[in-house]
C-alpha cells in the first residue's frame, strides 16, 4: 500500500532519514523490486541503462557491509568549508544539528539496518573528463533519487551517504563487484520508518540559489 501523497507532498517530504528508521521491521523484497523498477524508468544518457543496484539484506553479510561502513566514515574527507558554507549550513542552526544528530545515531546503530542499497554505475570517473563525468553521474543520480521517492511512497525511509568512497575498493571485493569497471555510487540504509508525518525542510531563501539571465 502507498502513501497518498500528492506529487509536491513527495518532492518536498522525501528526507534524509536516519533517526526514524524502524530497525527491527524486515523489508520484504517484493517492495525492494517495486522502488528498483520505478528507478529505471529515470532518464539515462545515451538510453545505456548502466545503472546496478546491490541490496543487502542477509545478516552476515549485513554485519561485514556495516563493518566497511564504520572504519570508511572517519576516511571520509570532502572538499573544505568555505565562508559561505559554513553561513548556508548556520541559516537554520536547528536543523543541521538535527542532521548531525541523526548521523550519530545512524552510526550507532548501523548494524541494525534491514537492508542496504549499493547503486552502482557501468564505468568509473576516476580521471575523466567533466563531460563523462557528468554523463556517468547524470545516468545514476536520477536512479537513485526516484528510488528514493519510491521508497517514500512506500513508508520507507533512506538517505544518501558516500561513507563506500574511502574503501569503495574493499566493498566492492566484499560483494563480488568487478572494481576496474563498475562504480559504487552511495551507500543508502533502507528501512521503514517511524510514522510518514515528514515535513519540508527549511531551506535558505531563493533568493540566494535563483539566478535570472545572469549570475549576480
């Protein structure tokens, strides 16, 4: 059954969910199958269709993923803080101590996650070109985030991590992925949360991301 949601309540209400996720309700495939064959209807450059999606749900191997998962978070480095940063991210202090919050959360409690989803990409952008850059990830990206809306639709919960890139190599030799030729995208818990009452969020104003005619 899915949640009746108009198409601006799922756009909007589709979070980063890492607090309310139920860990002791299994996920059952046929809804992991439902969200994958609404994901592959996103576009895709070249209509190439390379997009993949690893699910892990089998305890064991669960526990190894989450393993990988923990030692990778701390390797995690991205690109330094600017100004103006650092301003975006203090607009609505409330809400990304919210965000770090949940993360902590997420992380003590990672190996109780019912299942992870590994979508993964048909070639690697390690030093390519912007323009493969931007069309292997424009070939993924859409995937995953009608994903995503699927899982909302469906009481599910998800968010987005890149906590796989410090030891992308490790988990791909984990789940048998051939390295040299395929791309681990994101590394995304999936679960059903704890209510559907999610909200928009608060965002800096328009004003400061529309740009008419020109950059100003």
């Amino acid at each position: 059954m899915t949640l009746h949601l108009t198409p601006d309540e799922l756009l909007s209400t589709t979070r980063a969910v890492r607090r309310r996720l139920d860990f002791d309700r299994p996920v059952p495939r046929r809804l992991i199958e439902e969200c994958v064959d609404l994901a592959t209807q996103a576009p895709t450059g070249r209509n190439r269709q390379r997009w993949h999606f690893l699910v892990v749900t089998e305890p064991a191997r669960r526990r190894a993923v989450a393993d990988i998962f923990l030692r990778a978070l701390p390797l995690a480095a991205g690109q330094p803080l600017t100004d103006r940063d650092v301003w975006r991210m203090n607009y609505h202090a409330a809400s990304t101590e919210r965000v770090f919050d949940g993360l902590r959360h997420l992380v003590e409690n990672i190996h109780r996650v019912p299942a992870f989803v590994i979508p993964a990409v048909e070639g690697r952008t390690d030093r390519a070109s912007a323009a493969v850059q931007s069309g292997t990830w424009g070939s993924i990206l859409p995937a995953v985030w009608s994903f995503m809306f699927a899982a909302r639709a469906r009481s599910l919960g998800t968010t987005w991590t890149t906590a796989q890139g410090p030891l992308e190599r490790e988990l791909a030799a984990t789940l048998g992925v051939p390295y040299d030729d395929v791309m681990l995208a994101a590394f995304i818990p999936l679960a059903y949360t704890i209510g559907t009452d999610f909200k928009p969020a608060r965002r800096i104003p328009r004003d400061q991301v529309l740009h008419w005619e020109r950059w100003k």
